[in-house]
C-alpha cells in the first residue's frame, strides 16, 4: 500500500524455502512443513497439505507457492475435473479449499464447490440476529468464528481480489465520498459505492422488525462540503444534504443516490 515492510517476511522466506519447502524437479513448491525444529531437525506434517494451510497467506506475497497449495487442495477433493468433491465433510479441511477458490477458481469450479459444501456447512440464518452463519454440523452453541471468516472470505472473494488488496491497492478510496455513522448491527449497508460520480446507497434492516424503519447516517469526504450535495430517492425526488452530512434513509434495501447538486 505504498509502503515496504515486508522485510520480516523476506528474510523468513530466505530460511523457509531452504528448510520448510520441499522443491520439485521443475521448481514448483511440492510440499511445506507445519513445524520446523532445527534443534532436532524434526519436520512435523511435511507432506502437499501442508502447502494448503498457508495458501491465504503466501496468495500477496508468493502467489505461485500459494497457487500450488490450491492445485493440491483442490486436486485432492476432485475439484479440478468433472467427478464428485470429496472431503468437505472434513471443515477443518473444508474452510481451506472454498476461501482458496475464492482466490484462484474459475467461476464454474467455484460454483462447484460451493454447491458440494452447502452439503456439509450447515448454512444457517438467523433470522432474529440478522445473521448467517455456517454450524458445520458440529451442534455447538456458537458457530465456529475462524472458519466462517475463512468461508466467507472465499465466497466473497473474486479471482485475484485478496492479493491486489495489497498488490493494487484502492488508496483513492480513502479520499472519496463515504458514509459513517451507520446504525449497525441494526441497520447494516448492502450498497455503499462511490461510482466516480455518484455514492450509491440501500440500507439493509437485522429483521423484519427494523424494515420500513427510517434510519440516519452521516456523509463525509464530499467535495464543495455536504450543503452541495443532493440525495435523490427512489422515487426520483432530490432533496438538499444538510451541513454536517447528516442523510435519512429507508431501511428496505431500496437505492438513494448521493450527489453533488446540479
């Protein structure tokens, strides 16, 4: 992001690649330690598995070795022909191989996969919470934290998307028309996009008791200073943005639009 502070990781790769990966004949990454002790030269979980675990990872910074842990993964579960996928039953496993094809699938192998885990990921909505989640059949009271973040970092995720968060990073947005002040977990944003000339918004309500219900939020980053912006609604009026950016929305997914001022 503009910056260099990669210096750690590079001199631990210098070691690493010398005594936790092992090399194939034509020079792609065969395999990667869990654990390395060179105090008694033990490799623990040396084997192609391990080239999965630290694929997220390795996706910004050494994007080949993270791309030969997902052909791993995915060869393993049958992901890269047309025969069943295998091994989602397994989460612990599971969470690796969809947040990796997030990052590395097509379109249609992604789909794929997906399709074969909802078979063992529990899906789950909450509808009281407003909140989906993944159970993965383990019948514990919360849901799993660290494997619904990795699930969803890769349903989310399209092809390339984790690795030019760093790569090719959007600094302009930081700069650009926002909104804050959201009154979330209440009301969360299922549209907030700056589009070079307009700030596309649409407020999603937790349930169906917060629907309907008027909800304010505040405007920033807006050129000229908020008093020259409008906000059209979806029935097409515009109405004048208030001084300090304060707008009004209609927590019903519909689409306002912010903007300056003709």
């Amino acid at each position: 992001m503009g910056t260099e502070h990669h210096t750690a990781f590079d001199a631990w790769w210098e070691y690493a690649r010398h005594n936790y990966v092992s090399w194939a004949p034509d020079g792609s990454a065969a395999a990667i330690d869990l654990y390395f002790d060179p105090v008694v030269n033990e490799h623990v979980g040396r084997g192609p598995m391990g080239l999965v675990v630290p694929g997220w990872y390795l996706a910004p910074l050494r994007r080949e070795v993270a791309e030969a842990g997902w052909r791993t993964g995915a060869m393993f579960a049958g992901a890269l022909g047309d025969g069943p996928i295998v091994g989602l039953d397994n989460p612990g496993l599971g969470v690796f191989l969809v947040q990796l094809a997030g990052e590395f699938a097509d379109t249609s192998t992604k789909a794929r996969i997906w399709a074969a885990a909802d078979e063992h990921f529990e899906p789950t909505w909450d509808r009281e919470a407003g909140e989906f989640t993944f159970g993965f059949g383990l019948g514990e009271e919360h849901p799993r934290g660290q494997w619904n973040a990795r699930s969803m970092a890769g349903w989310v995720c399209r092809t390339g998307a984790w690795s030019d968060v760093f790569n090719r990073s959007n600094l302009a947005k930081f700069g650009q028309p926002t909104v804050v002040d959201v009154d979330f977990p209440r009301v969360a944003m299922s549209s907030a996009r700056w589009d070079g000339t307009r700030l596309n918004l649409a407020a999603s309500p937790q349930n169906a008791s917060v629907r309907q219900v008027r909800t304010t939020m505040r405007l920033v980053n807006l050129s000229g200073g908020a008093g020259s912006w409008v906000l059209v609604r979806p029935d097409g009026e515009a109405v004048q943005v208030a001084d300090h950016g304060t707008i009004e929305l209609t927590a019903d997914d519909s689409l306002y639009q912010a903007r300056p001022a003709p």
